[in-house]
C-alpha cells in the first residue's frame, strides 16, 4: 500500500515538473498577439474620432432655415367669386373667406347675383377682414335656368366673372371696398373661386409662387392665358360618382 502511494507521489511531481518546464519554455517563446492588439487600437481610436465629430456638429450652431418670400415680394392673387340668394349662402361664404384669410397678398372680388349688393353680403364682406371690392349685376332672364333644366343646360356665374374682369380693366363699377381697380403694370394673378367649393392653401401657393426670373402677367400686356384644371365629383346617370 506504501508503495502504491510512493509511485502516485512520484507520477503526480514528474507530472508536475513538466507542466512547470513547459511553461518556463513557452515564456521564452516570441508572441503572437501584437496584431489583435494593434487592430482593437485603431477601433477605439476610430471611434474617439467620430465621438470628436459628433461633439463638433453639436456645437456647431443650426443652419438658418430658407425664410419665405416677403407678402411685399409676391403677385396679387386676384380671386374672382361669384355668388347668388340661397338658404346656404352665408355658410359657403363664411367658409371660402377663412381659407383665403390665409392667403397673402390676395383681394378678393365678389360679385353677386342681384341688381344691387344684399345687406347678409355687405355685412359678410365688412367682417371678413379681407382686402376686397364688392359687386353687383343681375343675370338676364333668357340665361337663368329654368325649373326642370339640368344645371349644364346653362352657364352660370358668366356676368358676374366678366363684371370682375371689367373692374380689373378699369371699368369701374364697385359698390363696397377698394373701388379703385389696379394700376397698369400692376403684377397679379386671377384665379376664379366658385362660393361652394372647398380649397386648399397649397392651391394658392401653387398660382403664386415666387417672382425671380419668371414671366409675370400685367394687365397692359397679357402674352398668354393659363388654366388650371380642376375636378368635378358629380354622380352620373347610373347614380355613381
């Protein structure tokens, strides 16, 4: 038995005297883990860097951000309505007003369907806070719709943009707000706005835009006449819109 153990003790210390002269050898021996090393540098110095960027753009103070053109810098958006008596009048009115409310540089011509300007519309106009010339003239007869007649039948709304567009051209005729018309040389643009449609104000930014080097229409000189196209949503003779 005393034997047997003499022999574990010596395995176990020649064993143990190897292990040891293995790793005094191995310690001599050259290293191989500069590259590693080397490689989580430049990482970490990578990084430092784009941590020294990002603390320099938050100093860096914000860009001015493009500042709109001035109302002064702008053509006059000249939008014709023409308007007649009905139960929803006022309401379309009211509606149409505060959208163009949020327009610059707009004068606003309403002219309406009557012989001479209604009280409801005077009023409207007054409480607007718009820019705008009031006007009047009566429909004949022979072009009215008449009762069972589809409302393409007839043009509607034809006397009341041309009594607008003589204003324009100096022909008088106001009966409430700027009765002056505008000046020759005058820039603007004249969008005809029906009182019972709805519009946006990417619309009027869209008829207006900035004036550089674009051509401008003056009322002494008109070169071209431009259109917008604009939807019609109406239901059909099967009922579908």
């Amino acid at each position: 038995m005393k034997l047997k153990l003499k022999n574990m003790f010596l395995a176990y210390f020649l064993v143990s005297i190897a292990g040891l002269l293995y790793a005094l050898v191995q310690l001599g021996q050259p290293c191989d883990c500069l590259p590693p090393l080397r490689a989580a540098a430049e990482q970490l110095r990578q990084k430092d860097l784009r941590i020294s960027q990002l603390q320099a753009d938050l100093r860096r103070p914000p860009p001015v951000p493009a500042q709109p053109p001035e109302p002064e810098a702008l053509p006059t958006i000249y939008v014709i309505t023409p308007t007649y008596a009905r139960l929803v009048q006022k309401a379309e009115l009211v509606r149409l007003s505060q959208t163009l409310s949020l327009v610059p540089r707009l004068h606003w011509l309403l002219v309406e369907d009557a012989e001479s300007p209604t009280p409801l519309v005077s009023g409207l106009l007054a409480a607007s806070g718009l820019l705008f010339t009031h006007l009047a003239v009566l429909t004949p007869k022979a072009q009215r719709l008449r009762e069972g007649e589809p409302g393409w039948v007839r043009p509607r709304g034809v006397e009341q943009r041309n009594k607008a567009l003589d204003w324009l051209r100096g022909k008088g005729g106001a009966v409430g707000g700027e009765k002056d018309p505008p000046p020759p040389g005058t820039q603007g643009v004249v969008y005809f706005a029906d009182d019972d449609n709805t519009y946006s104000r990417e619309l009027f930014k869209e008829v207006s835009p900035e004036i550089k080097d674009r051509e401008r229409a003056r009322w002494d000189q008109l070169p071209s006449f431009s259109c917008l196209p604009v939807l019609m949503w109406a239901a059909g003779e099967d009922g579908e819109h």
